[in-house]
C-alpha cells in the first residue's frame, strides 16, 4: 500500500499506470471537444443547412456549458468528488462525434450539450483523482494531467478536419468508439472507486498578489486562444479554398496543441526558479509577431509552422495563470479555480459567438473580417503585457514596504 494515501487498495494496477489511464480519460474528453473547431464551414453549414452565425451560436454554447459545469460541479459536488463519474464521462463526452446521424439543428444541439457536459464533469473529478494518484508528486501528476488533454484537444482537431476533408460526417460516429475502450480501462483500474484529495491551504492573506489581474490575464489568454482554435480553419477556407483548408485546419490546431502540451510541461519546471509573472511576460512578447506572421501567410503550409510557435508560447501559458491564481489573495481557493479556468475560458467562447455574429454580416467567401477578429488576439496580449508590467511594479513596490517575511511572490 501506497504509505502516503488510502486510495491504493481499490486499484487493480499499480499506481502509475492508473495516472495514465486517467490522462487517457482527460485525452479522450477533450478529444471530443477539439473535434468539431475545424467544421463550422462548410462541413457544418452545409449538412445543418444554416449559416455561420448560428454554428458558432451552437458550438460556443456548447463550449460554455461545458465551462460553466467545472466551477458549479466543484461547489455542489461532495468534497471527496463521485469517483464513478470518470466511468461515464467519456461515454457522454463523445456524443459530439454522433452528430453525422442526424440533420437536425435541435438534435445536434442536444448531443453537443451533452458532450459539453461530459467534458466539464470529468475535469474536476479528474483533477482529484490526479492529485490522489501522484501522492507526494500530486503536483506532478496534475500536471501530466492537464498536459494530456491540450493534446487530446489537438488531435480532436486534427482528425475532425482530416476526417471532414475525406468523407463529410459519414461514418463520424466512428469516432466516438475510443471511449468504450477508455471506460473499460477505467473500470477494469478501479478508477471509480478512488477517495480524492482537497487541498484546504489557502494563501495568507498578507500576499500582495491581487487576484483581479490574475483574472484579467485568465479571460484575455483563453480569449486569445478561443479565437485562435475556432476562427483559423475559417480563415484558410476562404483564403486558400482550393488547398484542402479543413485538413491544414485541423493540422494547425493540432501543430498548437502540441507544442502548447510540452510548452506547458518546459514552463512549469521553470516557473518555480522564475516566477510565473516572468515567464508570461516574456511569452505574450514572443507570441505577437508569429500572430503577424500567421496573419499575413501567403502559402498554407506556413500556417501550421507558425501555429507550433503560437502554441509554445501563448498557447502554453494559461497553466502559468493557474499557478499564480491558485496562490493569489482574495476569494477562496475552489472559486478562484472555478473563475479562472471556467469564467476564463466561458468569456472566450461568448466572444466567440459574438464574433460568428459579426461574421455573419460578410459574404462567406471574405477573409478580411476573420483576419480583423483574429488581429484581435495581439491587442489581448498587449493586455496581458500591461496587467503583467503593472503587477510586477505593484509588487516592487510591496516587497520595499513589507515587514520582514512578507514577500512578493514573483
């Protein structure tokens, strides 16, 4: 038995390897939400037979329930969590890959809410899982585990496109099997009968680090990145229509996810010599002119390039504003949580719809409004780059001030 924790004995496997039939888990529901970010058009307008606006109304709905599931469940579910929810998550998460089986705009609503549903139950119950599973190295473990779902959510882009590119949505439904094997998995590891673990240390109160910045950084880097993921496969059908664009669509997505995974990973084991302040700093710097370049690519193959460099920088930071989250001042720790990845990445997805809306009002074929709502991304970093610059003078100034063993954590 594991000499740190109780959760060992349930398990039918060693430790280890129930971390990663968890990350699998984590893989597979985000998955399922990267798999639709290259089909709004034309595979979707088409086969809904309706216009841009109201896909990206019923995809960012979608994306904002599953958000907004992630604070709600961690406050009304039982502090251990419902270890039996990692069994049957997957299986509703993939209700997104069966919407080639029906025409309907209200029946492919209804499969993308329960998918969005699925995906924002396993994150918190997953997250305890983890944090059980990595005994001593929770941190780690936790780590690993959010890793493996940006990729998951990468290689949902990247099959989705490839898919939508070769057959439409025929045979879609194809894709929803994996989860089948990842509840298997889960069940046959005893994953549903573990204890979770929660973490009650909260921050001292005399910490000088606001949480209010904190969250503006959360809302502008998922904004950011919302806008990236969902409106880049736009711009190439109708900058490159001849090029097989939902295929380089979901390459890119994909190429992001990547780097923005092992990025993630590389940030994380230099933000404790660093400080997370720095390290976004410098990384909403470097991300502005691959934007540009993105922006002004001429030739489609360049896009995914330029897509690794945005995912090894602003792609992978978001991580580095949960850390500094977790540790702020003001609020309790589970909704400064909640807040930061659920409100966070909930306001991107609004945006995100209202940018469908603005679409919308463009001939279909047009590039420059998607280029003007993507350009929108550089002007949240430059956000980012003032609330960072502005935290690190505030906390110049505390540091001067404060007693002796109270510091500005950096």
């Amino acid at each position: 038995m594991h000499p740190d924790t109780e959760f060992i004995y349930p398990l039918r496997c060693r430790p280890r390897t129930a971390l990663l039939i968890l990350a699998f888990l984590h893989f597979l529901v985000d998955f399922y939400g990267g798999l639709l970010t290259p089909l709004p058009q034309p595979t979707l307008t088409a086969h809904l037979h309706t216009d841009l606006g109201y896909i990206t109304l019923l995809i960012g709905s979608a994306a904002l329930l599953a958000n907004l599931v992630q604070p709600l469940s961690g406050w009304l579910l039982p502090p251990k969590g419902l270890p039996w929810l990692l069994l049957v998550t997957p299986l509703i998460a993939a209700c997104a890959a069966l919407i080639g089986l029906t025409s309907s705009f209200v029946l492919t609503a209804v499969l993308l809410c329960l998918s969005g549903i699925g995906i924002g139950l396993l994150h918190p119950e997953g997250s305890l899982a983890a944090h059980s599973l990595g005994g001593r190295h929770a941190g780690a473990a936790v780590g690993l585990f959010m890793s493996i779902g940006y990729f998951g959510f990468a290689m949902g882009g990247m099959a989705g496109g490839i898919w939508a590119e070769a057959w439409q949505l025929r045979r879609f439904w194809i894709l929803a099997l994996p989860a089948l094997l990842g509840t298997g998995l889960a069940a046959w590891a005893g994953l549903h009968q573990l204890k979770g673990h929660v973490d009650t240390d909260e921050v001292n109160e005399d910490h000088f680090v606001s949480y209010a910045p904190i969250f503006g950084l959360a809302v502008f880097t998922a904004t950011t990145m919302c806008l990236l993921i969902r409106f880049l496969t736009i711009l190439l059908v109708r900058r490159f229509p001849d090029s097989a664009p939902q295929a380089w669509g979901g390459a890119s997505i994909f190429a992001t996810g990547v780097t923005g995974a092992l990025g993630a990973c590389l940030w994380g084991l230099f933000s404790d010599r660093y400080g997370p302040p720095r390290l976004l700093l410098g990384l909403n710097l470097a991300a502005l002119p691959f934007l540009a370049l993105l922006l002004s690519a001429r030739q489609i193959f360049w896009v995914p390039v330029w897509c690794l460099c945005l995912g090894l920088t602003i792609g992978s930071s978001f991580p580095l504003v949960v850390i500094q989250a977790r540790k702020a001042r003001g609020l309790t720790q589970r909704l400064r949580m909640g807040l930061t990845i659920g409100g966070g990445w909930g306001i991107g997805e609004v945006v995100f719809m209202s940018g469908g809306a603005y679409l919308n009002r463009f001939p279909a074929d047009d590039p420059k409004p998607v280029v003007h709502i993507l350009s929108a991304c550089g002007l949240m970093m430059v956000l980012n780059i003032a609330l960072l610059l502005q935290q690190r003078t505030s906390g110049s100034r505390a540091t001067a001030s404060a007693p002796v063993g109270v510091q500005f954590s950096a």
